[in-house]
C-alpha cells in the first residue's frame, strides 16, 4: 500500500501574497481553513509545513484565491487573456515574440502567480516566467550591525512575550525581568540566536525557563503578592491558571495563547507530541471546570489574548538592554578570573608550607608516680660528715686485680 502524495504548495511568500491579494486577514483566512491565527502565520514565514487535512483545506482555499485572483486581472486587462480564435488560424512564419506596449507603460508592481495548479503526485516547481516584464528592481537592503538587529528583535517582539511571560507567573515585575533577561543571553549568544529559523521562539524558550524556574520562590519579592486584575473575570482566568502545573500552564499559553501546532509546543516544551497533547487536555479541563464558558478553545484563546492585553505592560529600551547584558557579562568575566587567581594563591601557598616528610605524632605526656620528689640539699649529720671523710682520706684504687694463674 502506497502513501497518497501530499497536496503542492505555493512558496511561503505567494501564499502571503494570494491572502493580501483577496484582502483577508490572518484571523479571516485561518477562520476559513479551521485554525489558530498563529499556525497561519507559521506556515506564511516557512517555520511549519500544513499536514493532512489542514493541508487539503489550506491548498484549496489558495487554489480558489489565485483563480479570483487570475480572474479579477484578466477583468481589469482583458487584453492580457488568451489570444483569438482568428489569429491562430493565421498561416506563415509568425512574428518573433515582442512584449506588449500596453506592459511597457504600465509595468506591474508584483508579478501574479500562475493560478494553473499542479497536477498530483508531482513535486513542485517554480511558476513559469509571466509575459510581463520583471518589476523595477529594488535596492538591495543595507546590512544591519548586530546592535541594530538586536534591537530590531527586541522591539518586534518583547511587548508581546512579556504579556505571554505575565500569563504564566502572574506577576508584571517578574515576567518584566524574564524577557530582559532571556534578550540579555540572546545578545550574548548573538552569533546562534541570528542564524536561528525563529529568533523570536529562542527568546521566548529563555523567558520562560527563567520565570518558571524553581528558585524564584526563594526571593523576598516573590512572598509579597502583587495587585491581581481589575476584571473580575480576568482575576478568575488568571488564578485559574495559576492553578495549574507549570509544564501544564506552559502548554496551554503555547497553543491556545501563542498559536503554536502541537510538534511545535512539544518541542518548545522538551516533551513529546503525545504528552504536550495530554497536557493540553489536562488544562483545557482544568480552566473548563472553573469556568465552563471557556471550554471552546477559541474563545479560551480570545480571552487569553485579552487577559494579557488588559495588563500595562512595559519593557525598558533596548540599548539599556544590551548595556544591562554587558555588564552583567563583564561582572561574570572579572569575578571568574577573582575566583581562578585566589584558587591558585591558595594551591600555591598550600605547597609552599606543606611538610615534605613524614612526622610521626608524640604522644601526650602522664605524670610518673611513685617516684620520691627531690628536695633540696640540707646541711650534713655528724655521721655523714664522718663518712665524707673518711672516703678523702683513704686510698680510692680499689680492690687489687686478680690474675690467673697456672696451677
């Protein structure tokens, strides 16, 4: 048994360009396909490709766009259509092939996609040149320095990973200095985080690490707790979720706050799709049963956007940003070297006063009894003196040697 094909696609930027074309939004188009805005602007930049019947639906919606689209245009330039019957009856070698004055005074400022579609089973290719002529060409974009495009990041996307941030602690001050934070280790990992398929998700992986992790609860500020919503039913949303697990809350934001597909929050999550979609029912149920008007996942995800956008949110400026970064940088840097030239004057004075030799113990000292303490020497008895003299007196040889002798 044989796997059907999957369904061609347009390239991410003409499927952008069809939706811009039949004047729809990203919320009407996903609407229509069955979707969270958010995948629809997933599959627009490239980061995630449709499957199944998301995919069907995505591509026969962009079919029927491109043929309104191809439609409407030969409606506005009927002489752009196919030629008449009479000249193709026409014999003789036919005139070489010269683009239309019509074109040349009114040049198009996109090319339109070729609205044909592919046939099945083929991989697909990129549409035929149009008889048009190519638009003017543009200049080509000035590179930006990496402070430039660190900035750029940080203004796209930090006012909306805070209020994502504020989601998942329910603290302003907090989910405020993770997003700082987390852009703070983007600009030191600058290299990686530029030439990463999603900047934006590589910052917001780092957010939420730091604000989920365990050691906040140890900091004072942590114990005092902060003024909750001025709604009463975002004060019930967001105690709701803080109800809930942390890798729980976690996904729920990431699908029905961000609009991330499941394969994508399970890898965000470090979990794989089975348990990211277990954790998401768990907490869809969770916040259905204290508050069932939010057991429709689209109207979870209006009042999720709402509840974070009701909130005054700030963030500081990137260049402070990035100052903050260095500095904290430079502290790690310098307390580094502190720490290694004190563990070498340490290592250096140990060696230099460590004995070089074995030195046994000595033992503690006892006291010795029995012994008759000394006294001090007294003047002489009479019969000491006697005997004092008479060792002066007489002959101190001592006995005479004995000899042997032959018997």
């Amino acid at each position: 048994m044989t796997r059907r094909p999957a369904t061609p696609l347009p390239p991410p930027k003409e499927r952008r360009h069809l939706r811009e074309t039949a004047a729809l939004t990203q919320a009407q188009l996903a609407e229509r396909v069955g979707v969270a805005p958010g995948t629809v602007r997933a599959w627009e930049s490239g980061r995630t490709t449709p499957r199944g019947r998301k995919r069907e639906a995505y591509a026969k919606l962009l079919k029927t766009l491109a043929e309104e689209a191809a439609a409407g245009r030969a409606a506005r330039d009927p002489a752009s259509g196919p030629r008449n019957a009479a000249g193709a009856n026409r014999t003789g070698p036919e005139p070489e092939a010269h683009p239309e004055p019509e074109a040349h005074q009114q040049p198009a400022p996109h090319p339109e996609p070729d609205p044909r579609p592919e046939p099945e089973g083929h991989p697909q290719t990129l549409p035929e040149p149009a008889s048009e002529p190519l638009p003017e060409p543009r200049p080509a974009p000035v590179a930006l320095t990496p402070a430039q495009a660190f900035d750029a990041l940080y203004e796209f996307g930090a006012p909306a990973l805070v209020r994502q941030t504020y989601l998942l602690t329910g603290r302003r001050e907090q989910a405020r200095e993770s997003v700082e934070r987390a852009f703070q280790t983007a600009w030191e990992h600058w290299p990686e985080v530029a030439r990463d398929r999603d900047p934006v998700g590589w910052v917001r992986a780092a957010a939420y690490e730091y604000a989920l992790s365990p050691w906040q609860r140890l900091r004072p500020r942590h114990r005092r707790p902060e003024p909750p919503p001025a709604d009463p039913g975002d004060r019930t949303l967001l105690n709701a979720l803080l109800r809930l697990p942390p890798r729980h809350r976690r996904t729920l934001v990431l699908y029905d706050g961000v609009g991330l597909d499941l394969p994508e929050t399970a890898a965000e999550t470090e979990a794989s799709t089975p348990a990211a979609a277990h954790r998401l029912l768990h907490a869809r149920e969770a916040v259905a049963d204290r508050l069932p008007a939010l057991a429709d996942p689209q109207v979870l995800h209006r009042r999720l956007a709402e509840l974070a956008s009701n909130e005054r949110l700030g963030a500081a400026r990137p260049p402070s940003v990035r100052r903050g970064g260095e500095r904290r940088a430079r502290f790690r840097t310098r307390a580094a070297i502190a720490f290694t030239v004190a563990l070498i004057g340490t290592t250096a004075l140990t060696l230099r006063t460590a004995p070089t030799h074995y030195e046994p113990p000595v033992s503690p000292g006892q006291a010795v009894r029995g012994v008759p303490p000394r006294v001090a020497q007294g003047s002489l008895s009479d019969e000491e003196q006697e005997l004092r003299r008479k060792l002066r007196d007489q002959w101190q040889g001592g006995p005479e040697r004995l000899r042997p002798g032959l018997e």
